[in-house]
C-alpha cells in the first residue's frame, strides 16, 4: 500500500460493480471516509467489448483474474461477479494471499461462509459481505453486533426484492407475472439468472446466512426448505385479500425444542401485520431477541443504489481499519459452534390455505372434508368461489386449522387422486403472528 492509497480490484462491473466504481469514482468525500484516497486498480469482466457507462471509461478492464489477485498494490478484492465459480476460488486466493475481501455473493457466503471468515482470520485480513443479505439494509453487522447481548428466538424476513416487486404487482396493479419480472430485471433487482429468485433460493442463501449469524450456528443451505412464487395465480392474491390476508414470499428461521427451523415459501400474512405492508423492491426483517423483543428494519433490497451503499460501507470500513491499524474483528458466527439440528419440513405444524377445482355436484366436497378429517385435518373454513357451469365444476378454497405438514401433504395428494377433484391447485402456508 503506497502512503495515503488503498488500492481495491474488483472482480464483475455489472449492475452492482457499476454502481459501486461510479461512486468511488466521483465521491471525493469518501477518502476522509476511508482515511485513505481508494484506488480503484481495475476490474475483472467476461466482455471487455461489452459497453458500460460513459463515466468508467478510465477504469482497467481485464478478463485476466490474477492481474487484480497478485497485484501486490492491491489491498482489498472486491467480488461482484455472483455465483459459485469462479467467484469461491478467487475469494480464497484473495483471502490466503492477505487480502482483505468485500463480497456481496450470497450463495459463496451461504455455502463457505464458515470456511472463508476461519480463512480470513488465520491470515488477518477482513472478510465482509453486508450487501449479501438485504441490499442497502444494514443487517449482517447489525446482527453481529448489536444483537450480541440476545438470545434469538425467530427471524421472519421478505428479503428478495424481485419477488416481493413481482407479487405486489401482481397483487395490486394487476400485472402479470411475466410483465412484473421483467419489470424487475429491468430495474436490475433480479439475479443473473432469475430463477434464484423466483424459486425461491437466493433467498434460501439469505436465510442460511441470517440463521448462523442469529442463531451462532452453522446453517447448511441444503437444510433450508425452499418454494418460490410460480405456483400462484392472480386468483390466489384475490381470495388471499378476500379473507384479510398479503401473500409474501417469507423467510422464517426459529428455534424450537427441537432445533432450527429454517424455511422459504409464499405465505398468507394478516393484512395488520407489519410484513403485509412491504411493498415492491423494499426488504424486511422482524428480529425476536429475549432482551430486545422485536425488532424490525426495513429497506431496500435489491438495485444498484442500495447494494452499492452496502459495499462501500464494507470498503470504508475495512479501509479505515487498515489505516489506523486496527487488525479486523473476526465476526462472531455459528462456524465454531456445536451445530444444532434442523427440524425437517414434514414436522412443521401451522394452517394452510389450499384453492382446488372439484365436480359441482352433492356429496363431492364432504368426500374432500373426509379425506381430510382422515388425516387429522381439521377446516376452519371453506368458501366456493368461481363456477363453471359448462364444465359442471366449482372452486373451493379451505382454510385450515393447525396442521402437520407430513399429513397435510399426504392428504392433498389423496384429495388429488379423487375422480371429483379436477385439479387441486396453490396451497400456501399462513403465517404465525410472532
Ligand atoms: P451482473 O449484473 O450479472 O454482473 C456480473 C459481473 O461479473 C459482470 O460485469 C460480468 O462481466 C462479471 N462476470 C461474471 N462472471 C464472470 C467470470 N466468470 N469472469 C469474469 N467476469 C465475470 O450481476 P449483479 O446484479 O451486479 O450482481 C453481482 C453480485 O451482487 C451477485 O452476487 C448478486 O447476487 C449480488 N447482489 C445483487 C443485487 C442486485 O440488486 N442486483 C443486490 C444484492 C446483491 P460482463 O460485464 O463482461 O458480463
Ligand atoms: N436478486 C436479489 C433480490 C438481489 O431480488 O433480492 C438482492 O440480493
């Protein structure tokens, strides 16, 4: 590190790395920031030739990784390529050759978390990733810090904005789910390859980072359930807001007697709660600590704003440790900890809303209420809704009473098989108020 520089590689120059070397670029105010005047020495792309903003035209570009990972000028790797790979190997090199790294890859932190901050640590260098989770919401330090003193008992989060952009639209402007994605690509929320987002797995990643960080264990992304969005039809947002309910794709992690349960999927939440009134692109997270009590931060999270917010927070703060010397915190996280187990889906118990089609005719829906029953389901309402005289059908949608999912599973699968149920289409999981 020349006197007064920091110089800082960053690895992709997309929607997020634009944003961030525009900022770097242009804010002179960050160096007083940084302590530290930051140079940024050039950044990795796929497509040199591809064309980016008239304002980064002084920016190096390379195709080359190791002309940023062995630049000896260099002091801080910024990753914003995403994916698995190559991003995971360049983010151990960078760590191993003592390299401080600013990342916001929630699947390399979701599935090697552990692995880089031990990395980071034996080599002294800071590993940071506040734009992984949440995009511009302060949360990963918020939890690593401010929650120290806490017990944690439950985290629920909306924390894909692609998702909760696509539902809102859905829900009240009335577009359709493929006009709303691509509204929210357009907008650059959405991953590269947007079925992350609307299967539900970047937020998987998320939840599995939240999780070890809130209950200081490791959480496997592999143990964290996840059902993204497809399933709904704009009818389900209607009967949904008929019976006083939002659908929000959520992300719930708790701790039972039994373990962690840690789970992504649509869900039915009470039109008065707070997570039923955050709308399109903005995240949030409702936090249960035992001294705390709950504790809600809401943002936006997703766009080139707000995650550059979050990533250059990270570069100023690891900058100004360097320059003062400080040797970096290693965060405090669930890698050392003895892991505690994780309930499995077919355990959890809570009430489900469930939309299917069946003949119009006596007897059918006291067949579906008996299979039902058969299975220890119990309804606690049931409303016909749409008929199609031509075709001799009805739809119903039930509400049930607390269910366990292994059972409410077998027993949609039997209501599937009876000749009177055309189709049985969305169930959604409510959700419990915390
Ligand atoms: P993006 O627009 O797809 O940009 C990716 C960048 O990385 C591009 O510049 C691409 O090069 C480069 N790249 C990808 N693979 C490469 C490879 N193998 N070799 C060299 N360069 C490669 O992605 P993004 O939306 O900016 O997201 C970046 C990261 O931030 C991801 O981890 C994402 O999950 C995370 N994130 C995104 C948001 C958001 O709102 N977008 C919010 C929070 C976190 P080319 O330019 O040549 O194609
Ligand atoms: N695709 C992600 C989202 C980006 O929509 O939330 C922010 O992590």
């Amino acid at each position: 590190m020349k006197s007064g520089r920091i110089g800082i590689g960053l690895l992709g120059l997309g929607i997020v790395g634009s944003a961030v070397a525009e900022a770097l670029a242009t804010n002179a105010a960050y160096a007083a920031r940084a302590g530290a005047h930051l140079e940024l020495r050039g950044a990795l792309v796929r497509d040199r030739q591809r064309q980016r903003s008239a304002r980064l035209r002084d920016l190096a570009l390379t195709t080359d990784a190791d002309a940023l990972l062995d630049d000896p000028a260099v002091a801080i790797i910024v990753e914003l390529m995403g994916g698995e790979e190559p991003a995971y190997t360049y983010l151990r090199r960078a760590l191993a050759a003592g390299k401080h790294v600013v990342t916001a890859n929630k699947e390399v932190i979701a599935k090697y978390g552990g692995e880089l901050s031990a990395l980071a640590a034996v080599n002294n260098v800071a590993l940071r990733y506040e734009a992984s989770v949440g995009g511009g919401i302060p949360l990963i330090a918020v939890l690593q810090r401010d929650f120290l003193a806490n017990e944690i008992s439950n985290v629920a989060a909306i924390i894909n904005g692609t998702t909760n952009y696509i539902l809102t639209s859905m829900a009240k402007d009335g577009i359709d789910f493929a006009e709303a994605l691509a509204q929210a690509q357009h907008l650059g929320y959405a991953e590269a390859d947007p079925r992350n987002d609307i299967e539900g797995i970047d937020a998987a990643y998320k939840l599995a980072i939240l999780a070890g960080l809130a209950f200081r264990t490791p959480v496997h992304v592999a143990d964290v359930f996840h059902e993204g969005i497809t399933g709904l039809r704009a009818r389900d947002f209607r009967y949904a807001s008929e019976l006083g309910y939002a659908v929000k794709l959520l992300a719930i992690a708790k701790r039972t007697p039994a373990g962690i349960q840690a789970r992504v999927h649509p869900a039915l939440v009470q039109q008065d709660e707070p997570l039923a009134k955050v709308d399109g692109v903005f995240n949030a997270i409702q936090i249960e600590g035992d001294l705390s009590g709950a504790v809600m931060i809401q943002g936006r999270g997703a766009g080139p704003g707000p995650t550059a917010s979050a990533v250059i927070a990270d570069i100023l703060e690891v900058s100004r440790n360097l320059r003062e010397g400080r040797t970096p915190l290693a965060a405090i996280s669930g890698a050392s900890a003895v892991p505690v187990p994780l309930v499995p889906m077919q355990e959890l118990r809570t009430r489900y809303y469930v939309r299917m089609s069946m003949a119009d005719r006596p007897g059918v829906l006291a067949r579906v209420a008996q299979v039902l029953g058969e299975e220890g389901i119990s309804i606690a309402s049931m409303i016909q809704k749409e008929v199609d005289e031509d075709a001799g059908s009805a739809e119903v949608v039930i509400m049930t009473h607390h269910a366990v999912e292994r059972a409410f599973q077998r027993a949609i699968a039997r209501v599937a098989d009876l000749d009177t149920v055309p189709e049985v289409g969305t169930f959604v999981r409510v959700m419990e108020k915390v």
